[in-house]
C-alpha cells in the first residue's frame, strides 16, 4: 500500500479535527485594551488652540491611552481604538469637535 494513501485520510481528518470549535470554551475578547476615553470629560477645549501640551492634557483628562490632532486635509486611518482621543480642528488649528475613536 501507498503511504500517501495512508497519511492523506490522516492529515484531512486532522485538519478538520482542528477547524471545530468546543461549546465549552468561553468567547474569545476582541480586544486587548479597554475603552476608556470620555470625549465629554473635555468638550469644553472646544474653540481652543491644538497645541502639543493641550492635547497631553486633555488625553489625560479623558482617560485616553493615546491621542491625536487631525486637521481637515489630514490623511487618517479608519481603524476604531476606543482608548483614542481625537481633537478635529480646522486649518488654524482650532479644535472644532472631540471624540474617541
């Protein structure tokens, strides 16, 4: 007999064996950091300068782990972290809105 004949029933059982989930085992999370930011803890920013040292206050403020400036011709991704602090502003760099995300 073939060893191939063998070990191919073998493998593909295996394979499959492999690719079922167990009802026993609890879900998995999907995320590893906690969302922790709270735009409303600094809403009041709003209509102020983005500087350096304001957007480190205010990620401290919120909870945020990280935080961001994003002017209107900025090129962001689209990528969700919920423990990231957003400051939007406008060319002048006034900061137009807050979020998380």
């Amino acid at each position: 007999m073939h060893p191939l004949k063998i070990v191919a029933p073998l493998v593909l059982a295996l394979t499959i064996a492999g690719c079922q989930s167990s009802p026993d085992q609890p879900p998995k999370a999907t995320s590893a950091t906690p969302e922790r930011c709270d735009a409303a803890a600094v809403r009041q920013l709003t209509g102020q300068k983005a500087t350096p040292e304001l957007l480190d206050e205010a990620r401290e403020q919120s909870g945020a782990t990280t935080a961001r400036i994003i002017r209107p011709a900025d090129v962001v991704t689209l990528e969700y972290l919920g423990d990231r602090l957003t400051l939007y502003t406008d060319e002048a760099l006034i900061i137009q809105r807050i979020t998380c995300g």
